[in-house]
C-alpha cells in the first residue's frame, strides 16, 4: 500500500502510447499535444501533483520542463490549470539525475550523478508529501527495479510503433491495482494504479 508505515508514496506520471512507447515530462509532441489541452488529462495531473512536494527528473525531461513550464506560470492567456502546474512546478524541490549537468539553472532544483533509485528508496523512508517522478526515463527505470507504489498513465489512442518504452521485453511479474479513471474528450485513458505488494 502506498505510502504505508508512514513514508512517502512514489508517484511515477508519463503519457504513453497504445504500444507502450512514453513521452517525456514537458516535450508536446503532434501525438501527444492536444491530448495535454484536454480538461480530463489537466484535471488528472492536478490531481497528481497537488499532494506531490518533490519532483524527480531525468537531464533531457528537466531541461524541457525548465524551458516549457516558467513562462507559463505568469500567462494571463494560459489555462488556469496550466499556470497552477507551472507554478508549482516552479516552486517544488525538483531532483534531476545528470551525469553531465552541472547547474540546474531552475530554482529550489538539485542535480545529482546517482541511480534515481538510491534517492527514491531514501525518499520512500521519510515523511512528507508524494514524490512525483515525472517523465518517461526515470519512470521506466524505477519500473524495472519495482520501485514506485503508484503508476498514472495517460494512454493515448495513438500507436508509433518507435521510441522509448514503458516496459523492457523482460519486465518482472508484478500486479497492480486500477485506483482511478477517468476518459478524456479526445479518447485518451487517465488511469491510475496502485502497486499491489
């Protein structure tokens, strides 16, 4: 059970294809973009980093967010739930894993050359807010060492049959349990799973 003996929940949120292949944290690809404008997809990522007080981040998903998302805080034109995000975003302890970043060049953002799962597994055993794993290449490294207690993953009705993927072809048996869902106006699945341990 997430969370239980009173750590932290380990929330891993990417957008993924019919085929399994993910998107990273901030990147809008044609597939992936008017999905993300949908109200279903905003109110499901609302819902996900409202109890979040940490974010983890691979380098390439990082550098995107910090170039997407600041700008989008202070737009008058933007979606209110955008701006809460980006807001948030802004604001949260942000973790990014680089071997080659030196400065994070993003406030209250950290950069450390480690395995994301040696954090995660530090971060487990504390108290405090969700940790929001966000993107898809910590995310699918956190999968294969079976290291998150929940999974949101918004399945677009699309298929690429290219790029990376949410599961290797050797993924260990796990089960998890459906905890929400919700359907988008353009057909994408907002859904929500907890690890069953």
């Amino acid at each position: 059970m997430p969370g239980a003996g009173g750590g932290r929940t380990l929330v891993g949120s990417v957008l993924a294809t019919l085929d399994g292949r993910v998107a990273g944290a901030s990147d809008a690809p044609d597939w992936a973009a008017p999905h993300l404008r949908d109200d279903a997809v905003r109110e499901h990522r609302e819902r996900l980093h409202a109890a979040a007080t940490t974010a983890l981040l691979g380098e390439d998903d990082f550098v995107r967010a910090r170039g997407a998302w600041p700008p989008v805080a202070g737009d008058a034109a933007a979606d209110a739930r955008d701006r809460a995000f980006a807001g948030w975003l802004d604001d949260v302890e942000k973790i990014v894993f680089s071997a080659t970043m030196t400065e994070a060049g993003w406030a209250n953002s950290w950069v450390l050359e480690v395995d994301p799962f040696q954090v995660a597994s530090h971060l487990r055993r504390q108290r405090g807010g969700d940790v929001l794993v966000l993107g898809g290449s910590v995310v699918t490294r956190l999968l294969a060492v079976d290291a998150l207690d929940r999974l949101a993953v918004v399945w677009c009705p699309e298929v690429l049959g290219d790029g990376p993927r949410l599961f290797d072809d050797d993924p260990s048996p796990a089960r998890w349990t459906l905890t929400g869902s919700t359907v988008s106006g353009t057909g994408a699945h907002c859904a929500v799973y907890d690890r069953a341990r």
